[in-house]
C-alpha cells in the first residue's frame, strides 16, 4: 500500500468517544511521559491529584465537553473545553505514539463539531509549534500572549458565531 493509503485509513479509524473510567489512567501515563511535558511546559500531577482532578473536575463539571480519542480502538488521547472566566477553552493531549501522524488534526476537527461555542481559545505553549500549527490548520488565529509561569504561551481564538452559549 501507498503511503497517502496508509494515511487516509488511520485517519478514518480516529474517533471520539465518552471518557471511562479505565481511560484516566492511559491519560495519566500520557502526561507522564517526558518528552510530552517538555513540548507544553505543563507540570504532570501526582496519580491521585490527577485522578482526583480528571473526575471531580473534569468530569464531574457539566460545563466541560469531553471525549476520548481513540485510533483503531485503542486510546489515543483526550479532548476537552471548559470554560475560565468569559472564555471558552479548547485543550487536548495525545500520546506519544499518535504524534505527527494526523490524528490531533482529525480528532480536533471532529470535537470542534461537538463544540459550537464561539469565539474558542487555546493556548498552547509557544514552543509547541506541532501544536500550534494544528490548531491554525482549524482556523484558529493568533490574538496574542499569555504567560503561565515562566513561560510564554500563544493566544489563538477561533471566531464566529457559531452555536453561540450552551
């Protein structure tokens, strides 16, 4: 098979799907991993706080959309909004071995199916290009900077009106 073969039918096994319990702890050695802490600059949480945070905070909050994201069935990783402040966030994390294979770009454009609500945030790590350029690729346009602690993030904002509140 072709290589453009290959790529159209894993990306036609990417799905999403309600979280499980059993797919917590996937996540949580997805947070884990090193390489993945260093690209977002984000501080991996102790088992229990993670679990803890995941199921009161996560999934226990009606105001977060959630979905697993699976390939060929088996968990790739995690997509979320929630809301901070006035602003509607999108958030998302995939294990190492999903990377640069075009499942963030397919399991992003099916949640931003799922989550109407418009304007959309991210703010990915600045160093996170891969990530930042996925997100620019769903029309995502840069609105600035954050910081989160020593860090400089990039303020992307997904516009329109579509769905308005939920």
């Amino acid at each position: 098979m072709s290589d453009e073969r290959d790529e159209r039918d894993e990306h036609s096994e990417v799905s999403l799907r309600r979280v499980t319990d059993d797919d917590l702890f996937v996540f949580l050695a997805y947070e884990q991993d090193p390489e993945a802490v260093r690209r977002s600059r984000f501080t991996p949480r102790p088992r229990d706080a993670f679990l803890r945070h995941w199921r009161e905070r996560v999934l226990g909050d009606p105001d977060c959309l959630v979905r697993t994201v699976t390939v060929g069935g088996a968990t790739a990783g995690s997509v979320v909004s929630w809301t901070e402040g006035e602003r509607r966030f999108v958030g998302y994390w995939l294990g190492r071995p999903y990377w640069g294979r075009g499942v963030g770009t397919r399991a992003l454009g099916l949640f931003l199916e799922l989550e109407r609500v418009r304007p959309l945030y991210a703010d990915p790590f600045g160093g996170n290009t891969a990530s930042v350029r996925l997100l620019e690729r769903h029309g995502f346009e840069r609105a600035g900077t954050v910081r989160h602690g020593d860090d400089e993030h990039i303020l992307l904002v997904l516009g329109g009106t579509a769905g308005g509140g939920r």
